[in-house]
C-alpha cells in the first residue's frame, strides 16, 4: 500500500499531467467558496444546524475529498459517474459541478430513503438524500432510493 499526502498527488499516481492537476486545483479554488455558499443558503433555509456547522467551517479532510471528486470528475470527463451514500449531497454537488463544467456526464446516486451519515444523524424530516444539491445541478443527477444491494 502507498500512502499519499494529497488528493493531487493521488490523481498524479494515476497518470495525469502535473499541469492539468494544477489548473484543476486553481479551478477548485474558485468554484469551492460558490458551491458551499449556496449549500449553506439551503440548509439554513431547512433549519439544519448539523448541515449550517458543517458547511460554514468544513473540515480539512471534507474539503480534500471534494477536492478530490471534483479534480478526478473534471479529468476524467466520465459519461457516468455512480456514487453510493450521498446523503445530503454535499459532495453531490461538487461531482455535479464538475459534470457541468466538463458539459457532459451524469451521476446516479444511490441511497436509502431514510438515510443517515456516518455519526448517526438523520436527514432533515421531509427530505431526501441530496436535498442540499443546488436545482441548477439537478438535471444531470439520477437518485435512486432503496437498498443499493438490490437497485444496483
């Protein structure tokens, strides 16, 4: 096993161009404070304290692995991209947003219907997973809800 110190250095393990990884990151930089901003709108619209904490000051390593979706998702430029456990959809967007920049792919998702995060908390009552996902991004998301085991 390799350990590797940034999402960049991962994607350069990969094969891609030091180049493009750094314009990616650039890009990255300025498209991060826009999408949290507009996250966050919607979870203090909601009333979800747990979604506002996080998005106001995302951790370091939430961040990094956005960073991470959002560079591998541009590079790559995929036709279709799946992700399973998309709860709120924060990192949704970030691979809707670079589906929209690369203006092309979609992205299934695949979740329960009353999903929970890794700590046990709950969706706010009255949505579904991704409801965090800004509607301008929604046309290129498929979800689909139930036990991935049996809609995969």
């Amino acid at each position: 096993m390799r350990v590797v110190p940034t999402p960049r250095d991962a994607l350069a393990l990969a094969g891609f161009h030091d180049d493009l990884l750094g314009e990616l990151d650039r890009e990255f930089d300025l498209v991060a404070p826009s999408l949290y901003a507009r996250m966050l709108d919607v979870a203090r619209t909601v009333e979800d304290g747990e979604a506002t904490r996080r998005l106001a000051q995302p951790s370091e390593s939430s961040r990094e692995g956005k960073r991470l979706l959002y560079t591998a998702v541009r590079a790559l430029e995929p036709t279709i991209a799946v992700e399973t456990g998309p709860f709120n959809g924060a990192s949704t967007t970030f691979i809707l947003a670079a589906l929209e920049r690369n203006a092309r792919g979609r992205l299934v998702s695949f979740d329960l219907d009353e999903a929970v995060d890794a700590i046990g908390v709950p969706l706010p009552a009255g949505h579904q997973p991704t409801w965090l996902v800004p509607d301008e991004l929604r046309p290129r998301l498929d979800l689909v809800l139930g036990d991935a085991r049996s809609t995969l």
